[in-house]
C-alpha cells in the first residue's frame, strides 16, 4: 500500500479485502444503465440466498435507482425498488414516504394511502 506503513496498511488492507470479497453484493452496472424487474428481483434473492435474509444494498443505492426510474416516469419499476427499500429499513419513514409517492405517480390511490 503506497504511502502507507506497517500499522497503518491493515486498516486499508482490510477495507479493499472487504469490498473485494462483497463486491457480488453491488447491484450490477446493467441495472443502472438498463433497469429491468426481474434482473433487479433476482440479484437481491441471490445476494439473500448467499449471505442471508438480512443482505441488502445501501439505502442509497435504492433510492437512488428509484428516484432515477420515478423521474423517466418508470413508475411500476421505482414501486420494485422502492418495496424492496423498505422491505430491507422498514424503519426510515421517507422510505414508506417514497413508496407512497411512486403509487400515487402510478395512479394506484389506494396502495399509495395505504402505504
């Protein structure tokens, strides 16, 4: 590790260790470019069915891909993202705020109230 010493390399080391060893977690590159349901659903049961129940991508990185997909008026494909958002951190509130707002763009009054 350039610049680094003997003490302070295993704190990078570790670091870059960690996110190479994860790094199936991120959602794919396609997904961003070119998002799809079923691609996004299926890598979030692999990511699942490898580290467990509890495996998500940062919040970020949902909203992000939701709000990217609310703004291309890709409402059924935010309303994925954005379930799947708050499956993984039921207790954000703008998280549920978000969902609701994609059904009611989707013009689904009932789910977005209910949500």
């Amino acid at each position: 590790m350039d610049g680094e010493g003997h003490m302070s390399a295993p704190l990078l080391t570790n670091y870059f260790g960690l996110k190479f060893v994860f790094a199936d977690m991120q959602l794919p590159e396609q997904l961003w470019s070119a998002y799809d349901n079923a691609a996004f659903l299926a890598h979030e049961t692999k990511i699942m069915d490898k580290y467990g129940k509890a495996a998500k991508q940062s919040g970020e990185n949902y909203v992000t891909l939701a709000l990217g997909l609310m703004k291309e008026k890709n409402y059924d494909e935010a309303i994925t993202v954005f379930k799947r958002n708050v499956e993984a951190y039921p207790l954000y509130p703008p998280n549920h705020a978000w969902l609701a707002d994609a059904y009611e763009q989707n013009q689904d009054y009932a789910k977005a109230l209910e949500t």
